[in-house]
C-alpha cells in the first residue's frame, strides 16, 4: 500500500490579529506502500522502488518514471509513521486556529486506504465483513483515532480564555446517495443499524431517497442539508460515534480485497471557537474514499457490479476536477471545474480548490500485477501537488464586521496624528513669515489664512474623533448582541443535547429508549382494547363490569340512558380506562356499545418528548436565520 502526503507552504499576510489573515497553501501528498500479503509472497515486486529518505517513488514500465512526492512511508513503516510524515498534528493546530483541513485516502481497491484511515481489523464471512474494533491495539489505530486523540489533548492545553465546541457529522455515499450514519431517525429500520448484515443495509439504502446537497451562497460551497450533528465533549465520545458509524456503513468483498469498503466515508469535526467577542468555525474532514476498480480482475456480479460502476463513476468525476484546477492554475486561466458532476466532487470543492489545507495519501500496491494502478494513481497524485489553495479564518458576519471597525479606528487614529502633526508644522511656518515680512497687508493675509487653517484642522480633527466614537459604540452593541445570540444558541443546544441522549445514548448501542417506551405503550393499549371489545372489562383494575348474559331489544327510552352515559363520560375518563388508571365504576358501558364509540387515542411521555423535538427543530431553525 502506498501513501502520498502533500505538504502546505504557507504565506502570511499580515501577522495582526485584527486583519484579515490568507494563507497560500499547497496541497501534501504523501504516498503509502503497503505490505505485501500472506497470498501475494509469490507476486514479483520488482518494477516498484520507494526512497522513503528523499521522498520518491519510481515506476518500471516500459521506462522508468519517478514521482517526487512530499513523504513516502514504506511497507515497514507504521502507522505512526504516517501520522508523524504527514505532518497531521500541524494540520489540527491550523485547524484549532481557526482554518479548515481535509485528509482523504485515495488509491485501488485493496491499496490499504481504510486500515490506513481506520486501523481496524474485519472479519466475517466473505459476504458481511465486520470492523475488529475491540481487539484493536493502539499501535495499531489508523489516522482518524489517533487525529481525534490529538485534536482533543491540545485543546486541553490551550490555557487562553477562548472557549471551544466540538461537534461531529458522518456520511456515507452510497451509489450516488448520501446517508447519513448517525441519525437513528434516518435509517429506520426497526431494529440497531450495526446489527444488519450487507443483504439488509443495501434494501435499506435503496428504499430510502437519501439526504439532499445544497449550496451554500454565502460560504460558497455545498452542505448536507439535515445532517445529524452530535456535541462531543471528550474524545471518548467523539471515538464513540465514529465506531457506531463504521459498523453502519456497508461492506463488501471479491478478488481483491476481503473487507472493501463499497461507499465513499467522510467525518466532518467542526471546532467552533470562541474568544473576545470573535467567533470562528473550522472543520477537520476526514474522508476513506472507496477504491478505483477493475470487473475483469474483481470479479463483481449483481449488487457488487453496481456498487463497483458508482464508485468509478464518482472517482473518474474527481480525477477531471484535479486535472482540471491543476490546468487551470499553471495556466492562470478562469477555466470551468466540473464539482457538480458527481456528489462526492461537491462536497470536496472546498478541500480541492478553495479554502482549506489539504492532505492526500495516495496508497498504493507493491505487486508488479498492479502496475498500471500504481502509475494512475500516482500520475493524479502528481497533479494534485500541483494545487494552491488561498486559505483564511471562517470567522461569522458579526465578527468580521468588528474586526474592519477595530481596523478603521486605528487608521483614523493614524490621520488623526498626521493631521495634528501638518498643523503644527503650517503654524510654525507661518509664523516664521510672519517675523521675516515687513508688510502689514501682507502679514494681515498670512495671519487671516493661518487661522482659516487652524480652523479646518480642528473641524477635521472633531469629525475624526467623532467617526472613532461611533466605531467604538458600534463595536460595543454588535458584541452585547452578539453574546446574547451565543448565550441564546448555547441554551437551545443545551436542550437538544438533553433530547439527543434520550433518543440516542452515549454509553451503549442500544436501541432508541423513546421508541422502545412507544411501541410497548402503543402495543399494551392495543392489548387492552382488544380485551374491552371482547369482553367488556379492564383487566388491569380487575372491574367487574355488568354484560347482559343474553342482548334483548331495547326500546328508544331504553337506550336512552346508555347515551346519557356515554356524553357524560368524559374523554380523559375513557383514556384512564385504556391505560388501566381509571379508579372503580359503577356502571359501564356494555361491549356491544363500546363499538359505537370514537377511537381513543392515549397520552403517554413518548408522544410528549417527540413534541419537544420538534418545538426544539423549530427554535434551532429560527436561531440559524437570525444568526
């Protein structure tokens, strides 16, 4: 398996903090060979040749090709070696700073991108493939643990007064559809998401429609729209979903690789920061892309040929879009970049040709069978190097906006000096005229226009103090409404965390607890019903419930009573007595009324804590227009 890791040259301009910081980032690349298998001892290995100490790779085809790369990590290199090569640890400081970055595994089917991302181990049959995660060592854990470990020990350390957030996102897309691996509600199933085998997640991905993309005009790039976004305080709990994500997503084998992924994996950990009135968002994206394949050597029948024609159909979009920013950027030109192509494209414009650090492990097969994968591989990874990316801050509306009146006053103050030191240097100049002139006309002019020129000078000065002061008084009011938009969000997501861990709990895999309690009350008033209509009682209260032994005719005065007592009876009555609440009665109605009664529908905790979801969806709705 081979790796390649790009690495970013920065440029900054300038270094205050009140001005707006760019970076010019290029892309890393860094390449990844992977050992050599227990089946392919035998395979020759000959044309593939690695300098892991200068950071090449060279191909033997009919002549041979070197690639020069930022890093190269051999088959005997460990995971650690391609955390510490490709320099990910500086990626999550750019990132805590207040910058986006993107690392994406990118190569052929069975090139070690997931164990180079993941580190698990699977095991299964050939069919159902599951992620080892348990038995996983440390020394073992791929690029996505270790990052999570890292983002959240420097937080730690950080002892400055900004106050961070985390939160996470994981999506799936699979055969063009994005599904969402975290929100229990999306993939309803009946029963846990992980407990499904292949035959069961692929009828579920085709009978739902997926998550929509939509563009966002103002950040200028695509989003998920109602993507399901977890807070995670520590690291366990962000490693938490993360597992839960991996043994939803859906699995495959054939020739090539017994445990391949067959969608394209990407977890979104957004760290919104918070300090001295600024407010900045960032994103670390961590993507596992399915591998590029090829039927004839796969093999790949039925649903695995489908799944094989979208993967290299999304693959083939992403080659043209690095061709294509690569083209443009060495040519200068404004040429068009096909993003739109295919949904995995669109959701890494940003990372490919926009504002975000980028890193590319591009892994690769020691095995000479594999030769002319390596060399497309490589050759993609080659133009990828080539990319320049202008990277800033996301700060928000808000905080933009004082940051350019912080950066007005200190320029107002700065003509407010030059102004006060030009006049200073008019008035002496005039004087010294005025003692050297003999004319007393000519000194009366002199003195007159030295005093028109005091005059404007301090009109200038007043209205320089005057635009200062206003600056100020707007700093001030857009940071108190700012705190109290931040106060506002924090409390709203407060009661969505609380809402969150009834309907999905940190501390296990089990089932949606609300849920559970629904259907069993739902379940138990069927029950109930079902035994009134049988037999006229509520077993629950033991009542014994007068049934006439044989139906008579009863005349209208005689049914008269009956409907009586039906409107007196009251609906919340008739709903103590389905949920078995209800204290003794005297008389009932017999069971051959009960079925000219209305349906009864019951009240239960279930029903009220779906309503406080919804009210909750709703403010957090509203709050995102305001902001």
């Amino acid at each position: 398996m081979a790796v390649i890791v790009l690495k970013i040259v920065m440029n900054v301009q300038p270094e205050t903090d009140d001005e707006e910081i760019v970076m010019t980032s290029k892309i890393r690349v860094l390449v990844r060979v992977r050992p050599t298998l227990e089946f392919e001892k035998d395979e020759s290995t000959d044309r593939l040749k690695c300098f892991t100490d200068k950071g090449s790779v060279a191909l033997e085809k009919q002549k041979q090709r070197v690639f020069q790369f930022d890093g190269v990590v051999g088959k005997e290199d460990t995971q650690d070696a391609v955390f510490e090569k490709g320099n990910v640890g500086e990626l999550i400081q750019s990132v805590i700073d207040g910058y986006d970055a993107t690392i994406f595994a990118y190569g052929q089917t069975g090139s070690g991108k997931t164990y180079t991302m993941e580190g698990y181990k699977y095991e299964g049959n050939n069919d159902d493939p599951r992620a080892m995660i348990k038995g996983t060592k440390n020394n073992s854990l791929g690029l996505v643990p270790k990052s999570i470990s890292y983002l959240f020990d420097e937080l730690e350390k950080r002892n400055d007064a900004s106050q961070f957030r985390v939160e996470c996102s994981f999506v799936q897309i699979y055969n063009e559809k994005i599904f969402d691996l975290l929100n229990p509600g999306h993939l309803d199933t009946g029963t846990k998401v992980s407990n499904l085998n292949r035959n069961q997640k692929i009828r579920m991905t085709e009978e739902l429609s997926g998550l929509k993309l939509r563009f966002d005009t103002s950040m200028n790039q695509f989003y998920v729209e109602n993507v399901f976004e977890v807070v995670c305080r520590t690291k366990e709990d962000l490693l938490h979903f993360f597992e839960k994500g991996v043994r939803s997503k859906v699995m495959g084998s054939h020739r090539l690789n017994a445990a391949s992924s067959r969608s394209h994996c990407m977890l979104n950990i957004n760290v919104h920061k918070s300090e001295s009135n600024q407010n900045v968002s960032s994103r670390l994206c961590l993507i596992d892309l399915a591998g590029s394949e090829r039927v004839s050597v796969t093999g790949a029948s039925g649903k695995t040929l489908k799944e094989a024609s979208s993967i290299n159909q999304s693959l083939f979009a992403l080659r043209k879009v690095i061709v294509a920013v690569s083209a443009a950027q060495q040519n200068q030109s404004d040429a068009f970049v096909p993003y739109r192509d295919s949904k995995l494209t669109s959701l890494l414009q940003s990372s490919i040709g926009g504002n975000s650090h980028t890193l590319m492990i591009a892994c690769i097969s020691p095995c000479d069978k594999h030769l002319d994968e390596n060399m497309s591989t490589l050759s993609y990874a080659a133009k990828a190097n080539c990319i320049q990316t202008q990277v800033t801050r996301k700060e928000d509306e808000k905080s933009k906006l004082i940051r350019k009146l912080r950066n007005e006053i200190k320029l107002l103050r700065k003509q407010l000096v030059s102004a006060q030191e030009i006049s200073a240097i008019n008035i002496e100049e005039k004087q010294s005229k005025l003692l050297d002139s003999s004319d007393d006309t000519h000194l009366k002019q002199q003195l007159l226009s030295s005093i028109t020129i005091a005059k404007m000078m301090h009109a200038t000065e007043r209205e320089l103090r005057r635009r200062m002061e206003l600056a100020e008084a707007s700093i001030v009011e857009l940071s108190e409404a700012n705190a109290a938009l931040l106060n506002e969000n924090q409390s709203v997501r407060d009661r969505e965390q609380v809402l969150l861990h009834l309907l999905n709990p940190i501390d296990g895999d089990n089932e949606n607890s609300v849920t559970k309690e629904l259907l069993r009350l739902r379940q138990e008033n069927a029950r109930l019903k079902d035994e009134l209509l049988q037999t006229g009682t509520a077993p629950e209260n033991n009542l014994k419930l007068p049934i006439p032994a044989k139906p008579t005719r009863q005349s209208a005065k005689q049914k008269r009573p009956l409907r009586e007592q039906a409107k007196v009876m009251s609906a919340i009555q008739l709903k103590q007595l389905l949920s078995g609440d209800t204290p003794k009665l005297r008389t009932f109605r017999p069971a051959s009324d009960i079925r000219a009664l209305p349906n009864i529908t019951t009240i239960n905790p279930a029903s009220q804590k779906m309503a406080d979801i919804t009210e909750l969806l709703r403010a957090q709705s509203e709050l995102r227009e305001k902001n």
